[in-house]
C-alpha cells in the first residue's frame, strides 16, 4: 500500500505501540459531546492558507478541507485494501490514529490490526463501504465547525471520498487512466485568489453552458 501512496505512510501496530497525534475514537467521541476538536486543525490550515495567497481564506474551506481529509483516513486504508490486498483492515475508531503532514493533511496513518479477506469480488468492496460509513457517517453528521456545512454537504462528502478513494485505488492496476468520479460535495478552493473549480466540481454542472 505505502508503495502506491506517494503522500501518505500507512502502518501497522500492535500490543503496547503508542498511537499518533490524532485518534479517530477521541475526535468521534468529542463531537458527539458537541465539542470542536478539530478546531486547532482548521486555524493552522486557515493560517497557511492565508499566508500562501495573502489573504484569509473563506471559513467554508478550511471546514470542508478537514472534514474531507479526515474522512479520507479510513476511506483510503478501506479502499486500497480491498483493491490491492489480501487482507482486511480494522476500521473501528480504536484502531485508527494518525499524523498531520507540515502541508496540514493526514501523513502518516496507523490501524491496529488487519485479517485476510473471507469474501471477495463486489461483496467485499461493498464490506469495506460499509465499514467506511460506519464510521463517516456519524463523524460527518456531527462535524460542527462553526461555519453552515449543510448535512446534504457533509453526507454527500462522505460518498465522494469514497468514490474517490475507490478510483484512486483501482487506477493502481488500470491500463490507462478513467475520469475522477463527479462530485456531490464542495471543497471551496475556487473562493481562493487564482484558483478554479476542482475536477468533477458540482458547480461546473451547475454553470450554464455558453451559447456559440
């Protein structure tokens, strides 16, 4: 897995091996209390933001940015598993932890443990989602970053992560390269000075087409 993630370290870890920075069952559990534990993330990545582009970011981004990027930790350890493994791995909240890279996206990510696969074909791609919505769609559910991310928006990230794990995963064997999957959701980099809509965007569906 670590050879086709370029971008992010994948471990495993067993017994007594402390777990990293970030720990999917603490941020879970505070957001049920309604607490804001990635707050702190958000206002480093807002802060690196606005010293890239020389102004403040729209609240929206660095909210979308963090919530994406989190649910990306169990999307993609599910999705390249079940495309280039023979093996399943523990997606419970106790086993995933991770660390933030200095560009303030999850590095390095470490699961508890593992098991070979008992299924396979689309009955186990489909075990692997539904481990993933397990736990995405609680955490997007009660993900309040103190700017409007309406539930459509969080419920709808949490499928295009998915879709986009999947792809990234399956293109690792592909011949040659399918489109990215369209996007439900919004990550609002556009609001940036210089910046454009994303591949797969649900504004570029939504825009008019010009008339020739």
């Amino acid at each position: 897995m670590d050879r086709q993630l370029p971008w992010l370290r994948v471990s495993a870890a067993t017994g007594d091996a402390p777990r990293l920075t970030w720990r999917w069952d603490d941020l879970a559990e505070a957001q049920a209390a309604g607490q804001d534990p990635t707050g702190p993330w958000r206002d480093a990545l807002a802060a690196s933001t606005a010293r890239q582009y020389g102004q403040p970011a729209p609240p929206a981004m660095p909210a979308a940015f963090v919530l994406q990027w989190a649910l990306e930790v169990p999307a993609t350890v599910a999705a390249y598993a079940v495309v280039l493994g023979p093996w399943d791995p523990d997606l419970s909240g106790g086993s995933l932890s991770f660390d933030l890279s200095p560009q303030h996206f999850p590095g390095h990510v470490q699961l508890r443990g593992a098991r070979l696969a008992t299924t396979g074909g689309e009955a186990r791609v489909a075990a692997a989602r539904a481990a993933y919505e397990a736990l995405a769609r609680h955490f997007a559910a009660t993900h309040e970053p103190g700017v409007r991310l309406g539930p459509h928006q969080r419920q709808a990230m949490v499928d295009d992560v998915w879709a986009t794990a999947l792809h990234r995963a399956q293109e690792c064997l592909a011949d040659r390269p399918a489109p990215p999957p369209q996007r439900a959701s919004c990550c609002y980099l556009y609001a940036l000075p210089g910046t454009h809509e994303c591949t797969g965007c649900p504004r570029l569906r939504r825009r008019p087409a010009v008339s020739r």
